[in-house]
C-alpha cells in the first residue's frame, strides 16, 4: 500500500510543526501550506489524500478553501478535516456544511488528530477500493458473453454501494462516537468483502482454459467437495453417500471439482425452507456409464428434499442471478459450478426429483477427453 499524503494548511508554522511531527512519526508524508491559496496550488500539485485545513486564515478561509475544493470534479472528492477554535454548534455545522468529513477543535490534541486521521484514510482506501472492483466489472462485463452476468452484477452492486454510502453517512453522523463509528465501519468492510467475492466470481466466469489434470480418486474427491461445502460455508448438515464405484482413478483438478460439488451442494441445502431444528437431508449417489468402448463418465447426482424447481425459471435455472419468490438457483453457484465442470469436459444439469425436490446431476469423464486445439475466441 502506497504511503497516504496529508496536506496540512494552517497560517501558524508551530501547528504546521506539531502535526508534521506526529503524522511523520506514523509514517505519514505530510506536505505543508500556510494560506488558501498556497493550498489550492499544492492540492492541484499533489493531489492529497486527505486535507488537515484551518477555517480561520487571512485573505481566504478554510470555508472558502473548501467550497472551491467541492466546486471542481477533480478535488471534491478529498475528504478535508477541519481545524477550528470554533466550539458552537453552528460554527461545527458549517463546516460539515461546506463538504469537510469531520473537525478537530483548538487547541489540537495530538493523539485525537492522529485517530481521526486514520479513521478517513480507511475510508479513502475503502473508497479507492471501491473505484477499482468498479473498473474490474468494466471489464469482466466487455469479456461476459451473457448478459443477465452484466445486468445481475450492477443490481448487486449497485445495492451494496448503497450500503457502504449509508454506513460512511452514519460514520459521519456519529463521529464523536467511537463505538458506533467502529461498528459502522465493520459493517462498511463486510459490504466491500461481498463485492469482492462478486467480482471473482464473475472473472472465473470468463476463464476459458481448462485447469491442469491430474489422478485423482472419486471417493477421495466427493469428500473434498463435501468437506468444503462444510467447512466454507459453516454447515454442519450431513450428506449420505452412496458410491459403489469407491475411488475410481479419474483425470481431475482437485481444486475445479471441489468448487462445483460444494456449490451444488450449498444450492441443495438452500432450497429447503428455513425452519429452525428441521433436517435438510442431502445425497450423493454415482454411477458408472460407458459412452462407447473407449469412453467412460461418472455421473454424480445429487439430491435433495426442498420446495423443487420453480416452472418460471425451469429454463433459465444455469442464468446467474435468475430468481423468483420460491426458487433455487439464486445467484451465481449453480452459474459457476457449470462452468467450471465444463472446464473439465463435463456438464451439469437441472432435474425435479421424484416425490419431490430436485437432482442436480454431474456427469465428469473418467479420462481426459481428447481434444482438438480450440482458439481463444471458442
């Protein structure tokens, strides 16, 4: 991570000093101006991270200084902290007014400053954070071939941008509230963490090598994949197994089947209806088919008991993000883990189960398939 910069503006050289002193200490690079003018030119120069700016100075005001940061596209996004011998409310108010995110009172405590300047350059990072997964989507969305991929991750994003804004304005609200600006903040991390895992999932989309091969046994991939699915997604739910083929050699990635199975699975147990203490029971059974004499698949199914296939998305179910008021399938899981099962030569497929509930069905090669070579455009 980059060193943060802080721009420090106050006419006093000794507060200059002070907070140079601090700042640096922490390892902080601190760039100095002593009126409004010298400011601007400095923030044009240097684009700061963050502005430490006194209201009251000659010839221009921290006021002033802000409403020309706020006027311009390039700058209003600086978070300016200001620094004011004013204690009346109204004189608070008008500086949160004018654009700054926060304020220190004179005379400065040291270690106060130095806390309030580390809570915004989080949240600069956050922010920064923020613009990047936006143009990574960008991207993945030039590279996506489907087009609800697209439109599924803007709703989403779109819905925890609104949280992250909705918790910094609640940061600000309750700035003088330690706890409470800690919690929001919590609760900022966890929506930036969410969009994340949006935005890998949606770049695993677009991979269109296949992953390395290697020998690996059925049964010893089953319980990896059951185990995962446990483990990532804190289930303690059991699934029975039925597996007469016991730990037939096949030409697999580990990691690929692994993530498809607990995916499937997770999709499995979500289907059941949310009551507390009632069992979601879920099971794996395999067989054994002969495509031809030199072509051999394993079919996985795995089933389950819950509200089955909704007939408005029956067609659509392996769209990301499809979803109705009593569906399975929400999301991207089922999305990814067809993808990535083709990766391997296989393919994964939808049913209603009889008396009830639905199978999904793996079908891998038990050898790799030959292929002939493909472009990157297939």
């Amino acid at each position: 991570m980059a060193t943060p910069n802080i721009l420090v503006v106050d006419d006093q050289p000794i507060n200059v000093q002070l907070l140079r002193s601090k700042l640096e200490r922490e390892g902080i690079r601190v760039t100095a101006a002593y009126n409004g003018m010298e400011a601007l030119r400095s923030v044009a120069d240097e684009k700061p991270d963050l502005i430490l700016l006194d209201v009251m100075m000659p010839d221009m005001d921290g006021i002033e200084v802000c409403q020309r940061l706020q006027a311009s596209e390039e700058t209003r996004s600086i978070p300016v902290i200001f620094i004011t011998a004013r204690t009346s409310k109204e004189g608070k108010l008008e500086g949160l007014g004018v654009g700054a995110v926060d304020y220190i009172t004179k005379p400065i405590d040291l270690d106060e400053t130095l806390a309030r300047v580390q809570t915004q350059l989080r949240f600069v990072a956050i922010n920064r954070e923020i613009v990047d997964l936006q143009r990574r989507l960008l991207e993945s969305r030039r590279a996506a071939t489907i087009g609800a991929v697209t439109q599924g991750i803007a709703h989403n994003l779109n819905n925890l941008l609104g949280v992250v804004i909705g918790y910094l304005d609640l940061v600000k609200a309750y700035y003088d509230k330690p706890e409470q600006v800690k919690k929001n903040a919590q609760h900022v991390e966890d929506a930036v963490q969410r969009i994340v895992s949006i935005i890998k999932q949606l770049s695993s989309l677009v991979v269109k090598i296949r992953p390395p091969l290697s020998k690996a046994g059925l049964q010893t991939l089953i319980d990896g994949g059951v185990l995962r699915f446990q483990s990532e997604y804190r289930k303690d739910t059991p699934v029975m197994v039925t597996n007469p083929l016991g730990d037939l050699p096949m030409d697999s990635n580990i990691e690929s089947f692994e993530e498809v199975l607990a995916k499937v699975l997770i999709n499995a147990w979500e289907s059941y209806d949310s009551r507390p203490g009632e069992p979601r029971p879920i099971w794996i059974n395999t067989k054994l088919i002969e495509k031809n004499s030199e072509a051999k698949v394993v079919e996985i199914t795995v089933e389950d008991q819950g509200r089955g296939l909704d007939p408005e998305i029956r067609d659509h179910i392996f769209e990301p993000f499809i979803s109705s008021k009593n569906t399975v399938g929400v999301g991207m899981g089922l999305t990814i883990a067809r993808h990535a099962l083709r990766n391997l030569g296989g393919e994964a497929t939808l049913h209603d189960r009889p008396g009830g509930g639905t199978q999904t069905i793996l079908v891998h090669p038990v050898e790799k398939p030959i292929r002939k070579n493909i472009t990157s455009d297939e």
